[in-house]
C-alpha cells in the first residue's frame, strides 16, 4: 500500500504540485493545478494526465468558518482495451449506476446522523 500523501496541496510544504509549483510530473504522470482560490465563489481545477500507477482519493476541504456546498465534476477518456484487472474500468450498467447511488446514500445517512448537531 502506498502511505497517505498528497499529490496536490495548496501547501509547497506538503505536495510536488501546489499553488507555487502548479503543474508537473508525478509518478510518470503530468499533473496541473489552478492555483489556491481564496475569491468567492472559489474554483479550483485538477488535471491528471495520464494513468496513476496506485489508487488515489480527492479531499475537498473547507477552510471557511461557515457552511459551504462543494460541487465536483469530472470526466475522464475511456481505456480502450479495458483490462481486466484494472480496478473501476467496467461498464456503467444499471446495476453499477445502483452499486454508486447507494453507497452515496449510505454516505450521506452516516453523516448526517454523525453531524445532526454541526450547524447548530
């Protein structure tokens, strides 16, 4: 397993691509960053370019003292042979479509039963 890291941090003390170096190579890999926005409403753009060679999660985070609505969008170019021992390459079915839906539901019921009280 490879230890926790960030690839991409707004901190040039914590990742390789960051607000000061915002674009790169990691891994094999070219990665660019928009840079740290503090300006509301804040946008921010990652960029991977290329396959990483190990399973890889996004953090948003919320450095403001108030509540804030994160809306993530991606896409991505199809793999073409998918093989078969890449983890995540199948074809999106009704039941795949299921499998997500539901794990964002329990998600969601979790959080918010952990965080009733948050706003209050």
């Amino acid at each position: 397993p490879v230890d926790m890291q960030y690839v991409v941090h707004y901190s040039s003390s914590k990742a390789p691509i960051n607000d000061r170096d915002r674009s790169g190579t990691y891994n094999g890999v070219k990665i660019s960053f928009s840079g740290d926005d503090r300006s509301s409403p804040v946008t921010e753009n990652i960029t991977i370019d290329g396959v990483l060679p190990f399973p890889c999660s996004l953090r948003l985070q919320n450095y403001d003292d108030f509540d804030a609505q994160a809306v993530m969008t991606y896409s991505y170019d199809a793999i073409v042979p998918c093989p078969k021992d890449l983890k995540g390459c199948a074809p999106y079915t009704d039941e795949v479509q299921w499998s997500a839906k539901r794990v964002v539901y329990d998600w969601s019921f979790v959080s918010q039963t952990q965080f009733a009280d948050a706003g209050a």
